[in-house]
C-alpha cells in the first residue's frame, strides 16, 4: 500500500510539473507572438519611410532647384499643390510687380484664373480679388483625389518624406493635394472634414462636396494679418 501510494503521489506531481510547462510555454508563445506584429510594424513603418530615392539637392520641396526657382516664392501669396506630381496652382491675393515688389495700391481689378495639375491632376477655378484680400473658388481633385506614395518619393527627399507621414499622410488614405504658404514655406494638407483653420497671415475655408472618386472642394482664402503689429 506504501508502494502504491507512493506511486500515485508522484503521478500527480509529474502532472502538475506538465501543466506549469505547457502554460509557461503558451505565455512565452503568446508574448513571441505580441512582438512579431510590432516588429513587422517597425519594419514597415521604417520601409514606408525610405521609399524616396531623391537627393536633397534635388528635391523639390527643399532642393534648390525645385519650388524656390518658382517667381512667386517668398511672396505673401498661397497656392494649392499636388502631392503626386507637385503641380502647384498659384493663388495670387498680392500683388506684385515685374521686379518681385509688392503693390500696395488699389488695382481697381479682379482675376479669374483656371489652374492645372497636370495630366488627370487636380483642377482649380480662382477668382482673385486683390483689393479686398481674398480668393475663392472650387479645386476638382481627379487623380488627386488620394495620394500615392511612389509617385511622391519621385519628386521629394527622405526627409521630406518622412515629414509627409508624420503629418499624417498615408497611401490612397489622405487627400493628394496640399496648400502651400510661399512667403514662409509652411505646407499643410487638406483634410476630407475641411473647415477653416489658420495659415500664417491667411485664414483659409475648405468644404468637400463631392465624395466621388474625382472629388469637389470649396475653399475661400482671406489675407488677414494680425492688427497692431
């Protein structure tokens, strides 16, 4: 009876010992499993960054040989750009004359001016008032309705690149157009809610009313710097 009791005390602690290995390998398995999907996301994140092939000297964006050749860089005027292809539609509330000064006078006129974003790019209508200090109008987005990614690495630098997706933009998931502040360089992308936000000296209105796939956007502008100094 010693014999035998002996015997069961140890099958029972051999199935303990069992079961403690088998949870302890389901934890492991399980927190082997946690870190994969964040590895993978690391990794993707980091690929999803480093797509641009663009030497800064040749990037639009901060190159100089990009969007600072333009004539109206540096002017207190706004311009709407693609993100795809860097089409910009130049928006000009300030005047200016041959030599890059800026006219301060009433020019007693008004301007519409229809914009392209090259080929199946976006497309605005802007009507231009530079005696009251605002422009409106209505941007079809086209082919600019989503930004892609590979065709932006093939205009901007890495670390272009990288401040596009910490601002939030993401492949076919945000707007592929942009607005652009030529006097100060700050960008900002348009998003899919719109509504009024602030931009430097510039107050700026979005509203989307299309929700197809080549899209319709209102937006007026309004130069408006802060009174007093």
């Amino acid at each position: 009876m010693k014999v035998k009791g002996k015997r069961i005390v140890g099958i029972i602690l051999f199935a303990l010992l069992l079961e403690a290995c088998m949870a302890g390998g389901s934890e492991r398995g399980a927190a082997e499993g946690q870190r994969q999907p964040d590895r993978l996301a690391g990794q993707a994140a980091e690929d999803e960054t480093e797509i641009s092939g663009v030497r800064p000297e040749e990037c639009f964006w901060c190159g100089e040989k990009g969007a600072k050749t333009a004539p109206y860089w540096g002017q207190e005027n706004v311009g709407f750009i693609s993100l795809n292809s860097f089409e910009i539609a130049y928006v000009g509330i300030n005047c200016y004359d041959d030599f890059g000064k800026r006219v301060n006078e009433r020019t007693g006129g008004t301007m519409i001016r229809l914009e392209h974003g090259g080929d199946d790019g976006f497309s605005a209508f802007i009507f231009e008032n530079t005696d009251r200090g605002f422009a409106d109008g209505t941007i079809t987005f086209n082919q600019d309705a989503s930004l892609h990614t590979a065709q932006a690495a093939q205009h901007v630098c890495g670390d272009c690149m990288n401040h596009l997706y910490e601002m939030g933009a993401r492949e076919e998931e945000s707007c592929g157009v942009g607005i652009v502040n030529f006097e100060t360089g700050e960008f900002r992308l348009l998003k899919p809610e719109g509504g009024g936000f602030d931009f430097g000296d510039f107050y700026i209105f979005c509203e989307f009313r299309d929700e197809k796939t080549d899209g319709e956007m209102g937006f007026l502008i309004m130069h408006c710097p802060v009174r007093g100094g």
